[in-house]
C-alpha cells in the first residue's frame, strides 16, 4: 500500500443472494476447452487425490461392517472330535474304572456337536 492510501473497510463483498461459487459445477466456472482438459487429466493422474478415495472407501466399509454387527446373526455350526487317553495316566486310569450309565467310558472318547448359535451387539453407549 502506498502511504497516503486508506486501507479498505472488507476485502470480500458479501454475497446476500443462495448462488455460490461452491455450488457451481467447476467444468461451468471454467470456459477454456484446453484448462479443463488439462485439469481432468491432473485429477485423473493424481495418486494422493486417488489414494484420499480409496481412504473414505475403507471408512465408510468399516462403518458399514460395524454397524451390521448390530443386527443379530445365526450361525449354523457342524464339528467332531474325539479324545484318547494314553495307557498309563491319571486319565486313562480314571477313565477306565468309571461306568457311565451302566457302560465303561470308551477310549477314544467320542464328541459330536450340531447346532445353531444366535449371537447380536447393543450399542449402548451410542457409537
């Protein structure tokens, strides 16, 4: 500023209407054929702005995952197994001597299991 000069009172004149730069598609803003060109190949080159979205994806995924967590889930489970006990332990030993509804208990033991379990979060705290 030059002395002798007055500074202005505002450096943005203050818009009282809805219309917004921000609100206006910037291919409209821009007139030049070849700029907007130009522009649409930096944005489509552009490994941070691409990274940046491929960020907001994972979020919104996780939102998405932890707020299904919220409805309840079945499982349907199907497992078998089986336990032997070795000759000459306190297991086999015990085992051995013990009747089960009028039957020794058989080596190996045999373990089946077919079934359904139902399981939901409650987001208490509201996060």
């Amino acid at each position: 500023m030059h002395s002798g000069e007055e500074a202005p009172t505002s450096f943005r004149k203050t818009s009282t209407g809805t219309t917004s730069i921000a609100k206006i598609n910037w291919k409209d803003y821009f007139a030049d054929e070849h700029l907007i060109s130009l522009i649409d190949t930096a944005l489509v080159n552009n490994h941070d702005l691409q990274m940046a979205l491929q960020r907001i994806e994972i979020a919104r995924s996780g939102v998405r995952f932890s707020s299904g967590e919220l409805f309840p889930k079945i499982d349907g489970n199907i497992a078998a197994g089986s336990t032997k006990y070795a000759k000459y332990t306190e297991s086999f030993a015990g085992n051995s001597t013990t009747e089960f509804e009028g039957k020794a208990i058989p080596n190996p033991v045999e373990d089946y299991f077919l079934g359904l379990t139902a399981t939901w979060e409650v987001d208490i705290w509201g996060n």
